[in-house]
C-alpha cells in the first residue's frame, strides 16, 4: 500500500466512523468539548500508529481501542474527574444479580408497559442520558459500545483490553444498575399521593 | 417439539440473545420457543429490547460541524 492509500484509507475511515466515535467519547467523557478533544487527539494519534493496524478489517475496533486507551491515560493524568469509588465488576456476583433483578425488573416492566408511557417516552431521553452518564465507567462503556455502537462482546473485549466474559457480566450488571436508576428516577416518584384516589 | 427450557434459563439467555451473541442455532430456537408461549418471558424481551432501541436513539449524535472541520484540517496536515 501506498503513503497515500494509507491516507485516503484512513481518512475514510474516520469519515466513516466520526459520528460513533463523538458518540462514545461524549458518554465517556460527559463534556461535548471534552469528547471534541479526545476525538481529535485519538485520530492524531492513529494516525502517528498506523503501522500498528495489522488488518484493516479491523479498523473499527483499533480505532476506539486507540481513543479508548487515550481517554483512560488522558482521564488519570489531568485527572478531571474522580475516579468512581471501587465497584464490583460483576464477575462474581450472580446471586447479587439475580436477586436485583427479582427485586425491581418486574416493577419496572410494569412501569414501562404502564398506559402514561406515551407522557414517559416524552421525558426518557434527557432521563437514559442521566442514568447512562451516572452509570460508572466500566460499565458505561460496555454498554454503549454494545448497545449502541454494536460492537460484538469480542470486539469490546479487544477494545478494552478485557475478556470477554467480563464484557458479558458488565453488560448484564450495567443494564440492571440502568434499570434501577430509571426506576428511582421515574416520574412522580417524589411527587407524594396527592393524585392518588 | 423441544422441551421447555423455563424461565430461568430463558432470563439466562436473554441478554445474549438480544445482542446477538447467541450463536447456536437450538440454543436460538429454544429461547425462541419458550418466549412464544411464555407471557412473562415475552414482556420482558420486548422490555428489553424496546430500551435497547431507546437508548440506542438518545445516545446517538451527529459529530458537530466544528469537530468535523478540526478533524478534516488535521487531515490534511497528514
């Protein structure tokens, strides 16, 4: 390959992938300013490793194991945020699992099969965006590259440096903590019962 | 007709099943099968799945025009 195959290969292939790669820095770093400078950093430093893309099937992982890896590096060093207290990884902890979902998913399903869910859906996005961005990072992350960017498990796996196992347990236990933050956070929650007959 | 996986392992099943990463054709059609008949189990897919496709929706966003221009200068500087 050519210096400017190489070029006109990744130039669309960042072309290609802009939007989700905004997308995920936004949710990871939670700033649109923050999340413009990752993309623009991490594209920089792509490009500065090209070499190291060793089969160009695999841009899409390489590219956000690349902003990944910068975002965490970046994350410590200027350390903006504090990092979120210890957390479970979830590895271990399939009875704690279970027993969160018998606790509350079937509240939840009820809440969200409820008639008002029209009035819900009206209100939803400000409120998935709030529990998405309170999630703590590990699980945020998987969460948004499976669920909405469509990343595999072994793809995650790869862009994260874990296993994929644990991508699948972070996945479980991310979608269970976003659950309950959306049933604590429902609407008319702390409304008291002054409407209740 | 193949036996009834129940509940449990349906739940089990699930969230692989939503994000495609239940690869073996019995085991897709026994998680299949057991949601065709179970009210419970079906709910909750369709909880499952219609809060996938929101959150998909919300945390989707269009790159802003000036990131756009920052990173097509940066392009060309390549």
């Amino acid at each position: 390959m050519t210096d400017i195959d190489t070029k006109t290969f990744f130039g669309a292939g960042v072309e290609q992938h802009l939007d989700a790669l905004f997308s995920v820095a936004l949710r990871l770093t939670r700033t649109r300013t923050d999340a413009e400078d990752l993309v623009a950093e991490a594209v920089a430093k792509a490009w500065a490793s090209i070499d190291t893309l060793n089969d160009q099937a695999r841009f899409r992982p390489w590219m956000f194991r690349i902003m990944h890896n910068t975002f965490v590096s970046d994350y410590r060093k200027r350390s903006i945020r504090p990092i979120e207290a210890s957390f479970n990884d979830g590895e271990n902890d399939d009875d704690d699992l279970a027993s969160l979902l018998n606790e509350q998913s079937d509240d939840f399903l009820v809440w969200w099969s409820n008639p008002e869910r029209e009035f819900f859906n009206t209100l939803l996005g400000e409120q998935l965006l709030e529990a998405l961005d309170n999630l703590p990072e590990a699980f945020r992350t998987v969460v948004i590259l499976v669920n909405v960017e469509g990343f595999t498990y072994d793809e995650t796996a790869d862009v994260l440096g874990i296993a994929p196992g644990t991508v699948r347990s972070r996945m479980k236990r991310g979608r269970t903590l976003l659950q309950k933050a959306l049933w604590e956070q429902r609407p008319g929650l702390h409304e008291g019962t002054d409407h209740e007959t | 007709m193949k036996h009834d996986i129940g509940c449990l392992q349906a739940i089990e099943a699930l969230y692989a099943y939503l994000d495609g990463e239940l690869d073996d054709p019995d085991s897709i059609a026994e998680f299949e099968q057991h949601v065709d008949h179970c009210r419970s189990c079906f709910s909750r897919i369709e909880m499952e799945r219609a809060l996938k496709q929101r959150i998909q929706k919300t945390a989707r966003h269009a790159t802003p025009e000036e990131l756009r221009d920052r990173v097509a200068k940066l392009m060309k500087k390549l």
